[in-house]
C-alpha cells in the first residue's frame, strides 16, 4: 500500500524528501498484533508540538476516529463526484495525517487499518509513544485526552512531516 506514496507538492522537492518518503514506505511496526498495515512511530517532540498547535489553532486538526472517518468518507465522495465530471481520475498524494497515541485497545487500531485501508494512498498514519492524555493535553489542556488526530490541510501536513523527517533522521536528537 505505501510502494507509490507520493508527497504533498508543497514539500515534494525538500531536500528532507527522499528520507521522508524512506521512512514512511519502511515503516516497521503492525497497527496492531494481527495488523497488516504497518505504521512509523515518533516522539512527540516540543518541536512537533508546536507545529501541531499551529495546525490546532488554524482549525486544521480534526479530533477522533469517527470525526476522521466522517471527513474523509466526505471528502472521498467529493473527490469521485469531481473525477466523474472531469472524467479524469486525479493523482493520488499524501493529503492527511493520523497522529495516533500507542495505548488504543486492538480493536480501535483494526478499525483505524480499515480506515487506512479504504483511503488508500492520501492518508498516512504515524503513531506517536505516548499515551492520549499527553497528546490531548498538547492541544486541549491538562487531563483533555485525544487518541487521535486528523491533520486535514496540505500546508499542515506538509510542515508535521517534515518535522518527522527531521525526528527520523535524527532520533536521538531531543527537540
């Protein structure tokens, strides 16, 4: 699923690109323990908290597993109701993010791959090593939880990856 992942325009020629696009086809660790879809993990990082608030604060940021799928199942009938007219199927780039925290039960991550699954190639997912509590409290204050996010703009996505690539290319470097 990911051997033709293609990068928003925005950061496509970033000299950061080629390893992006590296980790994220070499991702190394299943949704879940019967998962097939693997997926990168990431530190939340002071420096990908801020850029998240950022998105946060622009309205970027869609919290919940069925806030996603309601966007994106949306966004998909959009998109095929436009290729239609057209008559010309568009090109398929990274548009969307799931931010995902690694303590989700079994069945929130098989849903999460089905998910995956049925949007294909615009949507990437990257589960962060900590738990919802401290990936909620980054963007909705102390005790708020979110177990995952949706990054829904290109502008947004871009800048969250390439600090990914920035963290992937030098793990243990704490930002």
């Amino acid at each position: 699923m990911t051997s033709s992942l293609r990068l928003p325009k925005s950061i496509a020629d970033d000299p950061r690109a080629p390893l992006l696009l590296h980790a994220l086809k070499n991702a190394n660790r299943p949704l879940w323990p019967g998962g097939v879809l693997k997926v990168r993990e990431a530190q939340l990082r002071q420096d990908l908290q801020d850029v998240l608030r950022t998105a946060h604060h622009a309205g970027r940021i869609a919290r919940s597993l069925e806030k996603a799928e309601e966007k994106l199942a949306a966004e998909m009938r959009g998109m095929q109701m436009a290729d239609a007219k057209s008559g010309i199927r568009r090109g398929v780039r990274i548009s969307r993010l799931l931010l995902l925290t690694n303590d989700g039960a079994e069945r929130f991550y098989r849903q999460v791959e089905a998910l995956l699954r049925r949007h294909g190639q615009r949507v990437v997912a990257v589960r962060f090593t900590c738990d919802a509590e401290a990936l909620g409290t980054t963007l909705y204050g102390t005790g708020r939880s979110a177990r995952l996010l949706m990054v829904e703009h290109k502008a947004a996505v871009g800048a969250i990856l390439l600090r990914l690539a920035d963290q992937w290319a030098h793990p243990d470097v704490k930002v």
